[in-house]
C-alpha cells in the first residue's frame, strides 16, 4: 500500500479534502492532524474501521479511544444526559485540548470505548481536523497516530516513521501546537475526576469552572486512554535525574542522550530523535519547571515504565 500525503494550509484543498472523506466514508483509516499530537482517524460509525484502528497501532482492546467533534450537534448523537458542569467545561474549553467523559449513548459501537457505558469526547481547535470531521457529518474516532507504546507523533514524518505504506493517507498539517495529548476529565461517584493531566492544566480548569479535580483510583476500569499501559516510549532506556547530576549523566561513549531544555512541545520529537540517532539511553535532567507540569511528569514517568493500576 502506497500511503498518500495530502497537505493542509492549513485546511485542505476541495480535491484533498474529497479524498480524506472518501476514504472514512470507505472504511479507511487516514492519519490527521489535531493541535495536540497527530491522530489516526477513522468514522466513529463504522466498527470494521474501527476495529483497524486498534489492528494498525497494535492498541490493546482495553483502552477506550476518544471521539472528536466538529459540533455540539454531534455531541447530542453520542453522549447522554451531560451533567451541567461538563457541559460549562466545553463550553469554556472547546474547541481545545480537553476530552470529557460522557455516558455513551446506545447507538455508539461499543468497540469505540472498550466495551464501557461511557465515551470520551472531545472538539479539536486545528482547522484542518474541524473540516474534515464536519465535511464527512461524523465523529471521527481518533487515537494518536503511533504503534501502541511508542512516542506520539507530532508531525506527519513521525506517523510516517510508525505507518508508512500501513494506512492509506496522511494529511500533513505541520507541526502540532501543543505537542501533548489532552486534559481528560470524568466524573466518578458524583466528583470530578482527572484522568489524564495534560495540554489544560488542573489549575486553569479549576479557577475557570469552581470545583476541584481529584486523581483517579488507582483500580477499577480504564475510563481514558493513557490511564494503564506503558505510553509514549522510546526504544532508549529512559533515566530520570536532578538537574543538578547532569555531569555524572554524560557517557564518555556518547551512548547516552542528554535532555536539559525540555518542555511539553518538544517532549515527544526529543524521544524520537534519540531512536532515530541510535541512542540506547536517555538521560532527562528534572529542573523545577519540568517537575512543575503535571502533564509533562506523567509522560515521563509512563515512559519511563511506571505505570500504576
């Protein structure tokens, strides 16, 4: 299979944008860009395509995939009953870098949320992803673009490194503004949950809405993607010190990759590259304003294997 490479500038042209949808509509899988990281899209509708998904990126049954929205409209064809607070979150964050859970309404594959009651919702702000899922009138189900495990992708090179001639298309629409998945925020035994930390931190969401997000139990199901298994791990080893051990980090082999600048944008590419450059360890030196992003720990340390749950 030949995987074709559309462009977006930063929508699509009328005849790329007739091809990406042609193929959804066909059962297909196309890669897209969203502001957070790269996702591997296919028609919420369709379990067959569905089912690709999980096939293509090695994805476990488990782990629940996330729905992304063009309208409001679409989130009443999906989610049932939203509680008031959920509904004033989309209302302040969308479209954005949040995913909410709602419960799922029956007509939903129940493939798309590993089997759960619930589906996890959310309006990408990139104006490429917006026209396609609006142009092809469906919510689009859509994981990162990855093989299971691996770094996310945040430019089309980095899908095309995991899936070239494995998927069809990729839309190419430069590089992603955030670089990190979405905040993912449910609700459990009436309390509002953070599932996953991420482009939105806790504060903001907090501050802007009146409540307060507790952590999720350690047991129970899998409500949001990234909650169980290992993620966003390079082929290196990773190895987290202090800043100030960055001088007993350096190998005098050059076999270690030594990470002192890095930030939510730039985490992902930095992990990639290392694999790419043929490094069997990494080394990433914590300073306070990595120890302070919520969201940039939690890849670190699932990245680095601990997982809890």
């Amino acid at each position: 299979m030949k995987t074709i490479r559309l462009r977006a500038h930063p929508t699509l042209s009328s005849r790329d944008l007739e091809t990406a949808v042609s193929l959804l509509l066909g059962g297909q899988l196309v890669a897209i860009p969203t502001e957070t990281v790269y996702g591997l899209a296919a028609d919420l509708f369709q379990p067959a395509a569905i089912q690709k998904i999980f096939t293509t990126k090695g994805r476990p049954a488990d782990n629940p995939l996330i729905a992304h929205i063009s309208s409001m409209r679409q989130l009443e064809r999906i989610a049932e009953r939203p509680h008031p607070l959920l509904l004033k979150m989309a209302e302040r964050f969308w479209p954005g870098p949040l995913t909410l859970i709602f419960e799922r309404k029956e007509t939903v594959p129940p493939i798309v949320s590993a089997h759960l009651p619930t589906i996890a919702v959310r309006m990408p702000s990139h104006p490429c992803a917006r026209q396609l899922i609006h142009s092809i009138d469906s919510p689009l189900a859509a994981p990162s673009a990855n093989l299971s495990g691996r770094p996310s992708p945040t430019s089309a090179a980095d899908v095309l490194e995991d899936f070239d001639g494995a998927i069809p298309a990729i839309i190419d629409g430069g590089p992603c503004a955030f670089g990190i998945e979405s905040t993912v925020i449910g609700m459990i035994d009436d309390q509002f949950v953070l599932l996953r930390p991420g482009a939105i931190d806790r504060a903001a969401i907090e501050n802007e809405i009146k409540i307060t997000l507790i952590d999720p139990p350690r047991r129970g199901p899998i409500l949001s993607p990234g909650m169980k298994y290992r993620h966003y791990a390079p082929k290196a080893k990773i190895r987290l010190v202090d800043s100030a051990d960055r001088e007993s980090s350096s190998a005098t082999d050059g076999s270690v990759y030594v990470l002192e600048d890095l930030g939510a944008q730039n985490l992902y590419s930095h992990l990639r590259n290392a694999d790419r450059l043929g490094y069997s360890e990494i080394v990433i030196c914590l300073n306070d304003s990595i120890r302070q992003s919520e969201a940039l720990m939690n890849r670190l340390q699932r990245a680095c294997g601990e997982v809890h749950g």
